[in-house]
C-alpha cells in the first residue's frame, strides 16, 4: 500500500450478480462516489484474490472480495497550514467558508503557501474529497485571489459530486455584490456573451464570437446609484466563468472599480482608490445557495460587505 493510501474491502452479495462492479462498489462503500470508483478501477487500485480488476464494466460475482486502494489526498507542493478561516457552516459533508480578498483557493506558480488549500488540510485533518486532485482537495469551485465572499467546500467524493452536478446544471444561486465605474441607465439587465482565454493575454479572459468559447450568463440589478460616477450592482450568475462578472461588467462599460486587469482608474475615483489603498477589484461573493447533495436539503448563506469595501461605498456616497 502506498504512504498515506486508505484500503477498503467490500464482497459481492447475492443480490448485487450481474451488476458492473463499479456500480456494485458504489453501492457497498458509499462514500465514495461511483465516478471516483470506476477511476480507481482504471488505475489499478483494485484488486481481488485473482488479481488487478482493470475494467469497471466487468460483471461482479457473489462472495468476490475486493479491496480498493484509495489515496489520500496530498497536495503536490501543499501542506497543511494553521492559518484561520471563517467557517459559515459544516457537517461531515461539507463546509461553507467565507473567504477574504486576498487568498488564493486552489495552488499555482508562485502560490503554494498561504492558500485555501493549505488552511483546509489543516483545518479537515486532511479529510477532504480526491476528485479535485491531489493540489485542489475538495474545491468544488473557486473565486478570484482578490474576489471576497463565500464558496462551498466538499469533504467526501459523493458530496463533491452532487455539487458538481448542481453547477453544471446552473441551478447554484450565486450573487455579488459590486461597485462598479458610471451609473447604469437602466435598473437590470442580463449579459449573454460567451467567454475564452485571450488570444493576446492568456492571463486574461475574453468575449469571443457565437460558436467560441463557453456560454457566459450575468444577470445584474442597479442596487444604489453612488457620487462621483459610480454604482453598487448585484450580479446574479447564471454560469460561473473564470472573471465572468469582471469582463462582463467591463463590456457594458462598468468595470469594476479598482480591477487592475480589466478596468482603467477614472480620474475621479483614482484619487479615492489611493486614499483608502484599495487595491483589488470591488467584488464580493455575497450570496451562495444549494440543495445539499446528501441530505437535499435547500441551504443559503449571506455574506455581509467586508469592511474594505464598505470604506469604499462610504467615501462614494459623499
């Protein structure tokens, strides 16, 4: 077995005959999912008496044992880190953490400590769902470095699933708050623009031609008209885009205030920026509502303006 690696045993009942054994696994070690389980089939972490099980479409057998190699889940240059979160809700499942601006969640070149992921490792003694891989445990989804709010956490592959589902089908309610440069002249509207990697700067994301890219949907309200050319908006987000709200905003002319990357400083906000050193983009994950994959039931969260960008909503209403 190797260092770290969980061993399951599970053996065949009568009634399970016939049945895929990936199908049959799930069934009998519950915690874990049955995608989980047909990839650790394919890998060569199952085993019974007469040798590695390869194919997960094989037919099981009654009384055949099979024990599962499982393992942990270790971050590639991560470790646990004892650094605090703020921890909206959890059970055995899950947790809800309310992140700050300035946290990276998933590690990348030149962010290996300090991260979401360290502070979870330590925070769920490493307890954390494998699908993400072994340098993203349990992030189902993910916020920007400079984004604040709230995002959902799985601890076991069945939950991390079941939230995968929910965002695939678009039916996580997620809302943010920004401030945003100008006034909107209308009360609402919705931005349908697909989006892709910048041809020009991969580091940035665009919007790209009907047939390109991924479907990118925003809906957003006017939530109060602000001084000096600005405005508080909810956006609502129907897909869930790498800098989704960020490039859309920026398409109807309303970049977020203080986004270095997709919007240019107005001379009348700069001065502003400056004097309250605010230096990330005005944007706060705010709301986060799901169904919770195993239990089903319906759950909200609300996340109240960091102090950062209440400053800022403050000088703008003077």
């Amino acid at each position: 077995m190797s260092d770290g690696a969980i061993q399951e045993e599970a053996t065949i009942p009568d009634e399970m005959e016939g049945w895929r054994i990936d199908r049959a696994l799930a069934a009998l070690l519950p915690k874990y999912s049955r995608e989980r389980l047909k990839n650790l089939i394919s890998a060569g972490k199952v085993e019974t008496s007469a040798g590695l099980a390869r194919d997960p479409a094989v037919k099981a057998k009654p009384g055949t044992i099979y024990r599962v190699q499982v393992p942990a889940p270790r971050p590639a240059h991560n470790e646990a880190q004892d650094i605090p979160l703020k921890i909206v809700f959890e059970d055995d499942h899950l947790l809800v953490v309310d992140k700050p601006a300035g946290m990276v969640v998933p590690p990348a070149a030149g962010n290996f400590d300090g991260t979401m992921v360290n502070a979870l490792l330590h925070h769920c003694a490493g307890r954390l769902s494998g699908i993400g891989g072994v340098a993203r445990p349990g992030i189902v989804h993910r916020i920007d470095k400079d984004t604040s709010g709230l995002l959902v956490v799985a601890k076991t592959d069945r939950a991390h699933e079941g939230l995968a589902a929910q965002f695939a089908k678009h039916s996580i309610d997620r809302r943010y708050f920004a401030i945003v440069a100008g006034q909107p002249k209308t009360g609402a509207g919705t931005i349908d623009a697909p989006l892709a990697r910048s041809a020009v700067n991969r580091k940035k994301v665009a919007i790209v031609g009907e047939g390109r890219g991924k479907r990118a949907v925003t809906h957003w309200t006017l939530v109060e008209p602000l001084k000096r050319s600005a405005a508080l908006v909810e956006c609502r987000l129907e897909t869930g885009r790498t800098h989704q709200v960020r490039v859309h905003m920026a398409s109807i002319g309303h970049p977020l205030l203080g986004d270095p990357v997709y919007g240019r400083s107005r001379p009348e906000h700069r001065e502003v920026l400056k004097r309250l050193d605010f230096e990330r983009q005005a944007l706060h994950a705010a709301r986060l509502g799901f169904v919770h994959p195993i239990t089903e039931g319906s759950l909200t969260f609300e996340s109240p303006l960091p102090s950062d960008m209440q400053r800022l909503l403050s000088c703008l209403r003077v």
